[in-house]
C-alpha cells in the first residue's frame, strides 16, 4: 500500500513540477537574460528568471489557480504581470481564490485584463508584494475591489496602487473616504490613478489619512469635482510630486477661476481664494501640465493681484506647459507680501506673447526657469523694456531656458541681474548677433547658441564675446547647426575667433561653414587662408605692392586649389570604393542603410521616405532595382526568432544606421535600444527628425548626436511634410559615413 501511494503522489508532483529537462520557456520570449514574455502561465520557470509576462494568451477561458504557480522556481518569481486587452467577450479570464499563494518573493502584480472574474480572497497571502496592479481591467466594478481588498490577510504590506483607465465599471468614481477605506489600514505611499473617470476627488481625505503617501497621479482623469480645503503644509511636505496633468475639469475649473473677460483692466484680491490656492500650493511638486487646454486659452491683460496680508507658497517645482498661457500681464501690487519656495517653473509650449516682470518677483528663490517654445518675440516687438526687466526679480537664477521663442536679438542688460546663471539656452531661435552682455555671470557654464541664424558675428558682437567669463571655456558656448559663412571678407574675424577661442570646441561640434560654392566644409585654417584670399582678392592692389601681393595670392590660391582638389579626390574615391562595395553586396554592405523608425510612423515612412531614399540609392549606385537597399524591422525580420537576435543581424547586414526621430520613437523601449545597438557596433548613424521633437524624451546616445552631427528634417506645410535637404544630399552622406 505505502508504495502504490508513493508511486501516485510522484506522478502528481511531476504534473506539476518541472524537471530541469523539461521546457520551463515553451511558449515563451526572454526580453532580457532574467525576463520572460509568454502567451501562457509556464508550468515552471527558468533558472535565472525573476520576471514573467503573461500577454495575450490563445486559451478561450484562461483559469489561474493556485497549481499554476507550483512548479520550479516559481516560488523565486519576483514580477508577475498578466495582460489582455481582448474585446468583451472574447475571452474571459478567471482568477480563483488563493491563486498566488504560493508566490513567496513576489513584489510586484500587475493584472490588466480587461474581462475579468476574480474572487473574492484571490488575493490571500502575499506578503512580500509591495506593487499591486488592476489598470486598465475595467470590467472589475467598486464592490469588486472593496471585496478584493477586504482583509488583513491580503497583501498586507502593499505599498503602492496602480490603476490605471479604471472608471468602475463603466461609472464614475468617488475618490474619497470610501476608497481609501478600500485599502486602509496598508501602508500606502505611492497611487496611480491616470485617465480614470472621477467623480469626486477628495485631495485633503487621500493626504490625511495617508500620510505616508509620496506620489498621486490622476493625470488625463476625467474630474467632476475636487475638494482640497483645509489642507496643510506639513500635511503634504513629504510628498514627492502631485500630478495633475491633463486632468477634465467641467465644473471645478468654472470655480476656481474668475470668467475670463474680468481678466483684464482689473484688481483681484488674494483672500478670495486664499484657502484653496495655499492647499494646492503646499504641495512641494506639482505638475498641472496641459489643464487648460484647448480651446481654452488665458489672456491677461493689466491684472494686478492683491493681499491683504502676507501669504507664502510652499510649492517648489512647478511645471505649468501646454495650459495657453497666451498673455500674463498680471502684476503683483507688493511682491514682499506674497512669496514662494519655488525653485523651478515650467512655462514651455504655453504660446506666451507677455510675461510681466513683477510675476517672477515674488519668487525669490527660483533657481530653473522653463520660458522654452513660446511666442516672446512679440514681447520684444511690444515692450522691449518690460521684457528687459523679466528676470530683474529672480537673483538666483542658474539655469534658463528661452529656446524656440524666434528671437532675433537679446537686450544687452537682460541677464544683469541674474548673476548666479550657470546654463543659458538661446537654440533655435533666429539670433543672428550677439546683442547680450554675459560678462559678470562669472558661473556661466553653458551658453547654447544652436540652430540659430548665426553666419557671421560683427566686432560689436565678438567684444561681447571677448569678455566672456572664464567659467565659460572648454566647449561651453554651442554654435552647432548655424549657417556660418565662410563666403566673404567680412567673415574673417569671426573665424579667426572660433579657431582661437577655449569657449568653442570646433572639432567635438563639427562646426562646418558655407563656402562660396554653397558647400558645407570644414573650419580649419585652410579655410581662414581661403577667406584671407577673398579679402586679398577685392582689395585694390596698388602698383608698388603688386609682385608681393601676387606671390602671396598665388600661393594662397595654389593651397585652396591643392586643398579643395585633394578633398574632392578623396571623396570621389571613397564613394566609388563603396559604391562597388555595395554591388557585390558582401557582410555589412549587404544594404546602404538600416531604417529605424516606430510602428506609429509606419504609413509617413512607407510612403514618404522609403520610395524616394530607394530610387536615388538605386540611381547613386547602379545596382539591380530589384535589390532592395534599404534594410528595414517590418520587412526583414524573420517571424518567430527572438526580435533582439534579428535586429543585431539586420545592423550587421549594414554600413549606415537612419533613425526617424519622433516623439513616439522616443518613447519606446524597443525602437531606443535599435539606436543603441547600432551605437555600440560603431556604425554611423543619421539621425531624421519628423518635425521638432522635445529633448527631453531623448536618450543620452541620441541628445549628443543631436547636438553633434547634422541632421535630417522634416518640416510640416500646408499639412504635408517636406523634406529638407535634397535625397542626393541624404544619400551621398550615406556613402561618405560608409567606412
């Protein structure tokens, strides 16, 4: 009898358990050596593997039960995370009680399963989990999660919240006493509730009775009403950010705000929304981005704020872009009276026409200031003192940034005040002078002058730049992407002046300028002797100097010869040398060029690029047209081999990376690590911008190409894109980068 009962509990063990010959990945895609992506729950796990993703499973009515959980190494499972955006009525996935018992390291579960039946003590256990995840399962109503979440035995030291797009059900939600009752008594520090339909939002209940809370999220929500009376300071001091962006605001925003036409000509007296403002303002970072959008749009005209009695904001960081701010003329009686802890302030992509000085006076403190993608260039047209006088009131200023204003000239006493400047960012606006004097920022470290309309700078210009601080040398002034001239006399100075300077670093900027056959050459002291020459060759040369003048000219246009006829040689060789290269079509010249782009750009890429880039590379070279030069993801990676392998042998196949830069590029894991590959195998890469892309969301690899190396552009008119530069231009580049 003992051995028929041994012989059954074995077979029921290797039902269940892995042996290390079986097949813990069928089914399954490592996204990294200790990951693993599947469409079914694996009946065990990998040696090495701490993180299973279960997407979009193929079973009709996926069940998870406590069994599926018992195999090897799951017990070693520190991220779970199962997802499926099937319709309604697809697939309906079942969770039953006591089904992640068995997950002894887990930390993180993350449940998106948009057809949902749970029970009610599924979650029993855990306790080792500090991240839990319903986002997005919206079939899940509020009864559902209180259930779920009733129980001191049920993720008990839970700590941070996600849910994400959750609207119970199908209705609003009130997030008040009631939902944190849902979770009380756990230890919460961190919720995320973004683009969830609100119906109250009771900020003050959230903060007080969670104490500990470091991070709350309802950007992009849909919010009937807020309630955030009676809040403190020290009830939020340690809170890390409040995010708020993108929030629906239909009948609080009518509230708090007086009717837009009483904007103006008017004075507003602070005590009418003192209570509220002092609660949204204690907290130490606030992101409000994008509330007020449009159609919405704030004009201020001669407003001035008043106060009673001394009010002070404990806000920090404060970032307010894409609200419309179109016009703040909004003055602040006595700027002693009211006072903040603000220490940056995010204004960037507000369209802002006018800022008056004395807003910025009653911050003190601020040390970043974001005046980025903005319309100031009609301030300096309109009042060119008030916008003189902008940063009079913030002394401590360090880091400033008025990039993508169309600028064309700086007062000279605008950074006066603002002797603690440490970073400056003037690009891509139309400066084509130096108007500003920088001459007592003695921290001055940065000064980015790119993508501006710079092709020469006047002795009034190089004087401001002769007194520049020393903190600024060391390649700490950026000129890359200007139309600098090399083309005429007068450009000598300047030249000179970049050859010379420690503020410039001309070979780590690869700073190129226009000669006067349009081309984009090098600046080096060749090119100063060919400028030299141009001058020598307007001059009126008198008799008594004619012989020496015409030695020196001769042989100032023998080295201009010599240099331009060795250049032109070394190219043509060069590109004919991988022009044949790429005719045989041996290892990396299978291709000319692997292309790089998100799955969202498809279409403009299908329809845009490829085609024209295809036809003048097939022209360039001379190869078979049926040959396709051009080495794309969708079109040559195989289906079914694992993606990183395919897209290693793709960048091997080729001499020349292209990387279309978007927004949606930047955002993607997996499109940025194409990028990186191709960095990290040395292959040259040519970086295409769709139209202006925000910085920020670029990796470190990308910003220093960016800032680097001359790119490709696409602008929008009249709704359609337009490239640049020419294709021969495009594929001539890639012939030259081929090595």
């Amino acid at each position: 009898m003992f051995v028929i009962r041994a012989v059954l509990l074995l077979s029921l063990v290797s039902r269940y358990e892995c042996t290390p010959s079986s097949k813990c990945d069928e089914h399954c895609l490592y996204l990294d050596s200790n990951t693993l992506i599947c469409t079914n729950i694996p009946s065990c796990v990998p040696d090495g593997v701490n993180r299973v993703k279960v997407e979009d499973t193929s079973i009709k009515y996926p069940m998870v039960t406590n069994l599926n959980f018992t195999g090897r190494n799951w017990n070693k499972v520190t991220y779970l995370q199962l997802l499926d955006f099937a319709v309604y009525g697809s697939r309906l996935w079942t969770i039953s009680n006591a089904s992640f018992v068995a997950l002894d390291s887990l930390r993180e579960l993350h449940v998106s399963i948009k057809h949902l039946k749970i029970d009610s003590n599924a979650l029993v256990g855990l306790p080792a989990v500090k991240v839990i995840d319903f986002s997005c399962s919206t079939s899940l109503n509020f009864n559902d999660m209180r259930t779920l979440f009733n129980g001191t035995n049920k993720v008990a030291n839970v700590n941070e919240f996600n849910l994400w797009e959750w609207d119970d059900g199908g209705k609003t939600y009130n997030f008040d006493d009631t939902f944190v009752d849902m979770l009380y008594p756990r230890n919460i520090t961190k919720i995320d509730v973004r683009s969830s339909g609100i119906n109250v939002l009771n900020i003050t209940t959230v903060f007080k009775r969670w104490p500990n809370l470091r991070s709350f999220n309802v950007s992009y929500s849909l919010i009937k009403d807020i309630y955030i009376e009676d809040l403190q300071f020290n009830d939020v001091e340690n809170v890390d950010i409040l995010d708020i962006s993108g929030i629906g605001l239909p009948e609080f925003g009518s509230r708090i705000l007086p009717q837009i036409n009483e904007f103006n000509n008017s004075v507003y007296n602070l005590k009418d929304q003192h209570r509220f403002l002092r609660a949204v303002l204690s907290f130490p970072r606030i992101n409000a981005s994008g509330i007020f959008g449009s159609p919405i749009s704030l004009s201020v005209n001669n407003y001035t704020i008043d106060s009673e009695e001394n009010v002070h904001f404990y806000v920090k960081e404060l970032e307010l872009k894409k609200n419309n701010l179109n016009r703040l003329d909004l003055r602040i009686k006595e700027p002693t009276k009211i006072t903040s802890d603000l220490v940056y302030l995010g204004l960037s992509s507000n369209d802002i026409e006018y800022l008056h000085h004395s807003l910025l006076s009653c911050m003190p403190n601020l040390t970043r200031l974001d005046l980025s993608n903005n319309f100031l260039y009609k301030m300096v047209a309109e009042d060119i003192l008030q916008f003189e006088t902008m940063l009079s009131g913030v002394p401590v200023l360090e880091n400033i940034n008025l990039s993508k204003n169309n600028l064309t000239n700086i007062p000279s006493n605008y950074f006066r005040s603002s002797k603690m400047l440490v970073s400056i960012d003037l690009s891509f606006n139309r400066l084509h002078l130096i108007t500003f004097d920088v001459s007592e920022l003695q921290r001055l470290q940065l000064l980015d002058l790119s993508s501006n309309d710079i092709k020469f700078l006047d002795s009034a210009s190089l004087q401001f730049l002769s007194i520049i601080p020393r903190s600024i040398e060391n390649n700490s002034m950026i000129l890359t992407s200007n139309p600098i001239s090399c083309s005429q006399c007068r450009d000598k100075s300047f030249l000179q002046w970049i050859l010379s300077t420690k503020t410039v670093n001309v070979k780590s900027q690869n700073l190129k300028c226009i000669n006067e056959e349009g081309r984009h050459v090098e600046i080096d002291d060749v090119i100063t002797s060919a400028v030299q020459y141009i001058c020598i060759r307007n001059s009126v040369i008198i008799s008594s100097t004619l012989s020496a003048m015409f030695l020196l000219t001769s042989s100032v246009s023998l080295t201009v010869w010599l240099y331009r006829r060795r250049i032109r040689r070394n190219q043509l060789s060069h590109r004919n040398a991988m022009i044949e290269k790429i005719q045989q079509g041996q290892g990396k010249f299978n291709y000319a060029a692997f292309l790089s782009y998100s799955s969202e750009d498809g279409k403009f890429v299908a329809n845009k690029v490829i085609p024209d880039l295809e036809r003048h590379l097939h022209a360039m070279t001379r190869v078979n047209n049926d040959r396709k030069l051009i080495c794309t993801g969708d079109a040559n990676l195989r289906p079914g081999f694992y993606v990183h392998d395919e897209i290693d042998t793709c960048i091997d196949l080729c001499s020349v990376v292209i990387i279309l830069v978007t927004e949606e590029y930047c955002k993607s894991n997996y499109c940025t690590s194409e990028l990186e590959k191709a960095y990290i195998k040395r292959r040259p890469v040519i970086l295409m911008f769709k139209d202006y892309v925000n910085e920020n969301l670029m990796t470190k690899t990308m910003k220093d190409l960016y800032k680097r190396n001359v790119r490709i552009l696409w602008m929008k008119q009249n709704e359609e894109y337009i490239l640049q530069t020419s294709w021969e231009n495009v594929c001539t580049a890639i012939l030259d980068l081929m090595a």
